[in-house]
C-alpha cells in the first residue's frame, strides 16, 4: 500500500513537470532519481513526497522567464564586450602599422623636408632590398603612388617597404612582359622584312639604272613604227621632206620582215614576264603593248569612214582621213616623248589615260608571291592582305 502511493506521488510529479513550457530543475530530478533508486523501505512517506514538490520544488514560468531574459542580457553584454576588444585591437594594430609607417618614411626621408624624393626612394629601396635598382623603376614607382603628382611623397603618399617592393617586383614583371612582347614583334618584323627581301630578290624593282633607263625607251619602237601607217598621206604630200623620206624608209623595212608586228608583240610580251628586269623596263614593254592596241581604234575609224564616204559619194572623206591620220600620228608621237622623257628620268611614265592603267594591270608586284616564293597572283595576294588586318 506505501508502495502505491509513492508510485502515485512520483507519476504526479512527472505530470506536473512535463505539462510546464520549460525544463524542470535540476533539484526537481534529482528528487525523482533518489525516489526511484531508493528500495521501498527507504521510501519516504507520501506527504514527505507532496512537500518535496511544494512551490521550492516545481519551477515557477515568472522565475523561468526572468531567467531567460537575463540570459539574452548576459549574450548581448558578451557580445558588446567582444567587439569592443576587436575595436581595440584594430585601433591597437592601426597604431602600430602608423608608428611603422612613420619610421619608414623617416628612413626614407634623408634630408627630413617631409618628402621623399626620387632619389631618397631609391636610396632606401636599394639599402632595403641589397640591391641596385634602375632609375626609370624607382620613377615609375614614384608616380603609382604619387597621388596629387607633385613628383614627391608625402607621409600619407608614403607606403610600406614591403608594399612598395610587391609594386617594384610588379613593375619588373610588366616590363619582362613588355620586353617578350617586343621581341615577339621584333621578330616578326625580322622575318617579315626577310620575306620581302627574298620577293625582292624574285623581283627587280629597285631604282634602275642608267642602262635601265635607256633600254626602257627602246621598247616604244613597236607602236612608234606601227603608226607610220598613219602617215603616208603627209609622206606623199610632202615627197622632198627628210623626215618624209627617212619614214618612207624605216616603214617600208619594218614591213619588209614576215610578221614583223606579231613578232615585235609575242617578243615584248615575253619579255616583259622576265622578272630579272627592272620594273621600269617591263612596264614600259606593257605600256608600249597597249600603247600599239590602241593604233587599231583610229585604223578602224578610218576605214569605216572611208567606207560610209564611198558609199554616199562624198568627197571630203579623203580630206578628213588625212587630218584623223595626222592627228593620230602627232599623238602618237606626243605620247612616245613623254614616255620617253619620263623614263630617262628614271621615272615611270604612268599618266597615259587608259593605256597606263592597263599597263599596272598587268605588272608583277612582289606581293603576288607567298612567303615560299610561289606566285599566287593578285587575287591570293589581295585576300591574304584582308585576312592579314583581320588577324
């Protein structure tokens, strides 16, 4: 019967307790691990138990919460306590890192005007890292830091030895960058001007010299004797005129040789393809080609008026072929003196409207060849220029 009633009294108290908010005191357990551990003839009676979980036993919610509160005080203060001492040690190590600062920039500062120049950095750079340090990095070094750029630094200007040796091994890495980059480029240049040299040795297009300057003129015989055609009707006209005769003659032994045009022709063009010549001359070659193509316009011109004038019976068509000759003659003329002219000069005679641009058409250009001495022509050589700027 005790024995009831002290399990009767413990299951309240365990009731009681687990219907609180809160976790029972530890006194609280302590009684119920005594009451469970002791034997039965140990057991208290039940009201020795119901007076051990009086008001002094069981946890008061006005106790318990006043209990929490204050704990949260106890954190906050904690908390404030934490980061006044981390505001002290900051303010303590920002001291120390100015008192430092302060006895650098002394070292530094030699002649103590409050300033330190371009060569009291390098001084104290040189006695800091035992070493001989180049004036243009100290100079640049000064001028990272030099904030209101007055060529000096001042105290808050001023950093660390160790921040301003991190900067100068900053600028050496730059200016080995810069100095690889140079020699990347310096190389490319080299080879790229040994490229051209090697397509200037495919072809000669350097100043000519005097025998290239005569020779130049020689290829203008071609349309020179081809228009003197054009000039038989002043031949005939004028039977005691030396310059008369003197045509009559070259004329008549020009068209003495079988094909003499066709071969004057294939031997200028072939001629003209031999890169070992100098520009001057192949040009003039090609000029003096075209130069002879455009003989055939007037040629043309004339025979159909020739031929529209017999038809209608008109008798001025002889009148107007003389002066269309003549006027074919003395601009042929005109433009194999200028050519003439312009190449003893050493100058390419490029001013022909038409012919001269034909004649560049067609000229051989050392970009024409790739970097193996191939020809690839000027279509490659324009498309290879457009992807070279792309890149």
């Amino acid at each position: 019967m005790k024995i009831s009633m002290q399990t009767s009294a413990l299951s309240f108290l365990l009731l009681a307790s687990s219907s609180q908010a809160f976790a029972p005191s530890s006194g609280t357990f302590r009684t119920q691990r005594l009451a469970v551990e002791r034997p039965a003839s140990a057991m208290p009676s039940s009201a020795s138990v119901l007076l051990a979980t009086s008001d002094s036993a069981l946890p008061d919610p006005t106790q318990s919460n006043s209990s929490e509160a204050d704990e949260v005080q106890r954190l906050r203060t904690m908390a404030q306590q934490l980061r006044e001492e981390a505001a002290a040690l900051a303010a303590e190590q920002a001291h120390k890192v100015s008192d430092a600062a302060m006895k650098a920039f002394a070292k530094f500062d030699l002649n103590h005007d409050g300033t330190v120049s371009v060569d009291e950095l390098k001084v104290g750079l040189e006695k800091a890292t035992k070493n001989e340090i180049p004036q243009n990095r100290i100079e640049k070094l000064l001028q990272r830091f030099d904030a209101n750029g007055d060529g000096v630094l001042q105290m808050e200007e001023f950093a660390s030895v160790d921040r301003l040796k991190n900067q100068l091994d900053f600028i050496v890495r730059e200016e080995k960058v810069v100095a690889l980059e140079e020699a990347k480029m310096a190389k490319k240049k080299e080879s790229e001007k040994e490229i051209q040299e090697m397509r200037m040795a495919l072809i000669n297009d350097g100043e000519p010299t005097t025998s290239d300057k005569v020779v130049s003129v020689l290829p203008y015989l071609f349309p020179l004797l081809d228009s003197l055609q054009y000039a038989g009707p002043w031949v005939t006209s004028h039977p005691d005129n030396v310059f008369a005769q003197v045509a009559a003659v070259v004329f008549t032994l020009y068209r003495s040789i079988p094909l003499s045009g066709l071969l004057a022709f294939f031997a200028l063009s072939t001629l003209s393809s031999n890169l070992s010549f100098n520009r001057l001359v192949r040009f003039n070659m090609q000029q003096a080609i075209y130069l002879d193509f455009a003989l055939f316009v007037p040629g043309l011109m004339a025979a159909l008026l020739g031929a529209v004038g017999s038809g209608l019976g008109l008798p001025a068509t002889g009148v107007v072929t003389e002066y269309l000759s003549d006027a074919v003659v003395l601009s042929t003329l005109a433009t194999i003196a200028y050519a003439s002219a312009t190449s003893l000069l050493g100058k390419t005679p490029d001013q022909i409207p038409f012919v001269s641009d034909a004649a560049n058409r067609r000229m051989v250009t050392p970009d024409m060849f790739d970097e193996e001495g191939k020809f690839i022509g000027p279509s490659r050589g324009v498309e290879d220029d457009e992807v070279n700027k792309e890149d």
